[in-house]
C-alpha cells in the first residue's frame, strides 16, 4: 500500500476555549485534553489563568491568555495591568487585541505606542506576546503597515484574529509572512477546524494555530496514521 508522510499539527495547537459562559470543569478538561494530544498550549480567559497554570504546572503545554479581548479598546495602561497581572497568575504567552478604531482613524502614533508598551511588559518578563491584528476588519494598506510597526517593536507574533470577525484565509497568512521577517512568528486563527486546513496555513507561514477543534483535529490525524495510509512525521 502506498503511504505518505503527513506532518502532526498538534504540536502547532492552541488548544483554546474563550466562550463567556465556560466553567470550570470545561477548562479542567480543556487542559487534560491539551496534555493527551500534546498541544503546544491552551489559550484562556484571564479568569482562568491561575487554574490552568495550575494544572498545566507539571507539563510541557503552555498557557496563553487573552489581553484586551475581544474587542482591543480598553486603554493601554489597562491592558499592561492585565498582561502583568496573567504573567503573576502564571501565564506564559499572551494574546493581546491592538485599538482597531485608531487603525481606522490611521492614529499611528497611538498605535506605535500601544504596540511598544504591550512588547515592553510582555518581554520585560521573558514571555511570549501574539499580537491579534483582526486582519478581516483592516484593509491590505492598513495591515502591512501594521507589519512594519510590529517588525519595528520587536513583536514576538502576529496573530490574524480573535475569530469573531472573520478567520484565518491563506491569502491573510501569505500577505503577513510577506510583509513580517522571519523571526517574528504568525498564529492563524478562527474557523480552522480540519487537519488539511491547518497544514495549509502552517505551509503559508503561519507557526501556529489558534483553534477550539484540536481534539477533532487531532483524532482525525491520528486516525489517518492508524489506518495506514499515511505516517507521521514525527
């Protein structure tokens, strides 16, 4: 029989959960499901930031959780509070919502500077920042120089979206990796819910995949393996 080599996404995964009615027992299975599929992390809610590192504590699987979300107008001085305030409770990585209404109105300065103080108390801890750009409400114009300002902040990714308006295209992830050096990473996330779908944003340039289907996601893969039409990787 033929066979084929197919890369694993799961190591790729955020595995996330960031629905305003999630409970506890959910984030608890969130995390034991993170740990069986070797996810890369889970990407929560502030509130539960300290649980999940908590349980995460004695394993390799990130936490990341969500600054300024959904919607990016708080104020800046805001968002550092957060982002201090989920490092001290455990996170790991941050995924932080930049002002898309001062994109909108082309306040650059505002944006530079949100952009360097977000950068400044993520790296002053030694964390990982995934700036989330909401690429589906920007024009092309908008997003490359978002690119240049990121690229010039030291941002450590560039993430599409929070998957609440619009997802992750291919053209989104090839128009970032086009405008952002190699050492800035790319998170594609919002509607990714196959295994094929993954694979093509990570071979458009994206690094990592935000999604709430990765136990699908990666039963499907394995599944795929067992069968014996494919081998992993890995």
């Amino acid at each position: 029989m033929h066979t084929k080599k197919y890369m694993r996404v799961a190591p790729f995964l955020d595995h996330t959960l960031l629905k305003a009615n999630t409970t506890k027992s959910q984030i608890e299975a969130l995390c034991q499901e993170a740990m069986a599929h070797e996810f890369h992390a889970v990407c929560v809610s502030p509130y539960y930031t300290e649980l999940a590192s908590r349980l995460l504590k004695s394993s390799k699987v990130k936490v990341a959780v969500v600054v300024g979300f959904p919607f990016g107008y708080a104020a800046v001085s805001t968002k550092v509070f957060e982002i201090n305030r989920a490092i001290q409770k455990g996170a790991d990585e941050i995924d932080a919502v930049i002002n898309i209404s001062a994109v909108k109105n082309e306040d650059w300065k505002y944006v530079r500077g949100e952009i360097n103080s977000l950068t400044t108390a993520v790296n002053m801890r030694r964390k990982v920042l995934k700036l989330i750009l909401e690429t589906a409400l920007l024009t092309e114009e908008e997003i490359v120089m978002l690119c240049q300002i990121c690229t010039e902040e030291g941002v450590n990714f560039v993430k599409n979206a929070t998957g609440l308006n619009g997802g992750a295209t291919l053209a989104t992830i090839q128009l970032l990796r086009q405008h952002l050096p190699n050492h800035i990473q790319i998170k594609a996330s919002g509607g990714i819910r196959d295994a094929n779908f993954a694979l093509e944003l990570l071979a458009a340039g994206a690094t990592r995949i935000g999604t709430s289907s990765g136990v699908v996601i990666a039963k499907a893969q394995n599944d795929t393996v067992s069968s014996g039409n494919i081998t992993s990787d890995e």
